[in-house]
C-alpha cells in the first residue's frame, strides 16, 4: 500500500514537473520576442501599453487574432488587407515564433 501511494505521489509530481517545464520555455520566449521587438524597433510604428506610436497599439492583440494572423501582418501584411502601406519582415524563424508568441500574449 504504502508503496503504491508513492508511485501514485511519485507520477503526479511528474506530471506537475512536466507541465511547468512547457510553461517556463514559453515565458522565455515571450521574454526573447518582446526583446526582438525591441531590437527591430516595432515602437517606432505600434505602441504597447502606451509607449510607442499611438497611431498603431498592439495592446490586445492576442485577444483578436490568432499567431497565423499575427505573422501574416508582420510577413505579408498585403495579405491581411489589400493595399496597405506597412513593411513586410523577414525574420529568421527562431526569432518570428519569438515575436509571434510575445503579441499573442498581449491579452485584453
């Protein structure tokens, strides 16, 4: 008996173990795309949480479109709305799931 309970203590701490493990690689790479964001100066056209051009706020935008629409309108924003006049970016992948992870997070 014993030992069975400290199988069953033993599995649900693994699965507590392995469900943090996801969620801590997730809020480093929410942290790595807002640096991304950062270094390629987003701010200048689109601002969060008030700083940055107020013209074009993020703030949210992981409320309202899904991560395939947010790397669309940073990959081919032409795509998303037809005639637009906003830059389409090339990221290296790593870096664009980053970033595409980090608006998602922006939450209403």
């Amino acid at each position: 008996m014993q030992r069975r309970l400290s199988q069953v203590v033993m599995v649900f701490l693994i699965g507590v173990i392995w469900r943090a493990v996801p969620a801590a690689a997730d809020a480093a790479t929410v942290e790595r795309g807002k640096e991304i964001y950062e270094r390629e100066k987003c701010a200048m056209c689109h601002s969060i949480a008030g700083k940055g051009n107020r013209r074009y706020p993020l703030d949210g935008v992981g409320s309202r479109l899904d991560g395939e629409e947010i790397r669309k309108w940073i990959v081919s924003p032409e795509q998303m709305k037809p005639g637009i006049k906003k830059k389409s970016y090339q990221l290296p992948q790593q870096d664009m799931e980053a970033l595409v992870d980090y608006l998602s997070s922006l939450k209403e």
